[in-house]
C-alpha cells in the first residue's frame, strides 16, 4: 500500500467517464451550498418522538437512512454526536453505502447519514440532490446534538467525487472529506479547507488512478488543501482497512474550529 500525506481549491481531474457533476447554467455560479447546521444543543422544540433516537437505521425524509450508534458507556449521552453522511456509487443505494463503514464505526458518538440520489447518480448542479440531503441533515440536526466541528463527508466511485464537490463547496460545515476511487469533481466555490482523505485501488478497472486520482491529488494540494492520499493493490472497492484508516484519521486528527 502505498501512501502520501500533503499539505496544500479544487480541480477536476479528468478520467474515462464524462463528469457528471455539472457547474449550474446561467449566469456561472456552482451550486451545491447546504443551509444545514449542527448544534450541540437543538432546541427542546424538537424532541425526539417515540423511537427515533433509538439504537439502529432509521428512515428520513427523502429515502435517507440514519444509522445511529448503541450507547458507548456512562456519560455517553452528554456528549454530542460526530456525523459522517455517505454517498453510494452509480446505481447504488443508501443501504449498500452504509455497509463500507457500519463495520469500522463502532459503538461510540458516530451517526451516519446516508441519503439515496435522485437518479442513479448524483448530480450537484441542477437536480434536486442537494436540497435532498440538506433537508436530510436539517431532519438530523434538530433530533440529534452534533459537534459542529465533527462533521464529515464520504463517498465511494461517483459519491467519492460528489463528496469532494460538496466537501469543497461547504468546508464551513464539513471538517473532512473520506473519497474512496473518485472520478472527476465539479468546478466549485469554496467554503473553507477541509482535510481530505483519498483512496484508490491501483488496478482500478473503472476509474484507473493514474487518470484520476493521481492528477486530483496534485490539484487540490495546488489549491490549498491537506491531503492524504492512499494507494493500495486492489480494484474499484472500499477495503475495510481503508475504511478503518480514514475514520481514525478523521476522528484522530486535527481538530478545526467550530463553524458558525
């Protein structure tokens, strides 16, 4: 396994598929901005109704599913929550991409969110994928107490360069972004410098690293941002050391400032 840490604005890197990520028509502003946003104490108007904040998956508003964590010792409760929200591949579902880190997440504070496109992929420019997720981030944040600073996005193949879009254009809500063999990503604002991870299988049959992520890292660290990048003897998949590493190198590392 090879591996790099970098210190470094998005670019797109151009690879064997069209970009699907499309900047907004009209007058050239990128969309992809989320109103969503964490608090450590939601306000008590929007109590928890039967069931809802009970160990297991539980179905949101839009097809999203939430799996949140069973209790992690005394105190537990006082803590707020760390969120992850994952975004599944082409054709994928909300349910599979749940199963690239459900294993690694343990019993601690960690919620995951994991909304279902629209389509079969994403698209950040004109579809309603990002009002979809942040009515789906709204629904968490007023149930569930969540450290501002202890957010984070992830994505696997055409999620993973979703997730850099979005992670580029709300680092002032996201604190790091988890890509998994992504492909291109949008042109976009920026919103802040989250941390990235980025993983790609060296035979990669569908997104070949040498097009995608081996141009893409060098780009975002030209842009300003702190990348890990990852390379390991496999194909186009998540392995759960990979899962492993990056949550631990989200939840170990650096700790941002809390967003307003």
């Amino acid at each position: 396994m090879a591996g790099t840490d970098a210190g470094g604005g998005a670019g797109g890197a151009p690879g064997p598929e069209r970009a699907r990520h499309r900047p907004e028509a009209g007058d050239g502003v990128p969309q992809g901005r989320l109103s969503a946003r964490p608090s450590v104490s939601p306000p008590p108007v929007f109590a928890l109704e039967a069931g809802e904040g009970a160990a297991g998956t539980h179905r949101l508003e839009g097809r999203a599913l939430l799996r949140v964590p069973p209790p992690s010792g005394a105190g537990a409760a006082e803590r707020p929550y760390w969120l992850v929200v994952v975004l599944h591949e082409e054709g994928g579902t909300a349910k599979r991409a749940l199963t690239w880190l459900l294993p690694q997440a343990g019993s601690g504070r960690l919620l995951l969110l994991a909304p279902q496109a629209a389509g079969s992929t994403w698209d950040v420019a004109d579809g309603p994928d990002v009002a979809r997720l942040d009515a789906a981030l709204h629904g968490v944040f007023r149930r569930f107490p969540v450290d501002p600073a202890g957010v984070a996005v992830a994505g696997f193949s055409d999620g993973a360069s979703c997730a850099l879009s979005l992670g580029s254009a709300n680092g002032d809500l996201f604190g790091a972004v988890l890509a998994f063999s992504p492909g291109p990503m949008a042109p976009t604002v920026h919103h802040g410098r989250p941390r990235i991870f980025v993983s790609h299988g060296r035979e990669d049959p569908v997104l070949p690293a040498g097009a995608c992520s081996r141009r893409l890292v060098p780009q975002l660290v030209r842009s300003g941002y702190a990348v890990t990048y990852r390379e390991f003897g496999g194909g186009h998949e998540v392995p759960p050391e990979l899962a492993t590493e990056a949550l631990r190198w989200w939840v170990d590392g650096p700790r941002p400032a809390a967003r307003r």
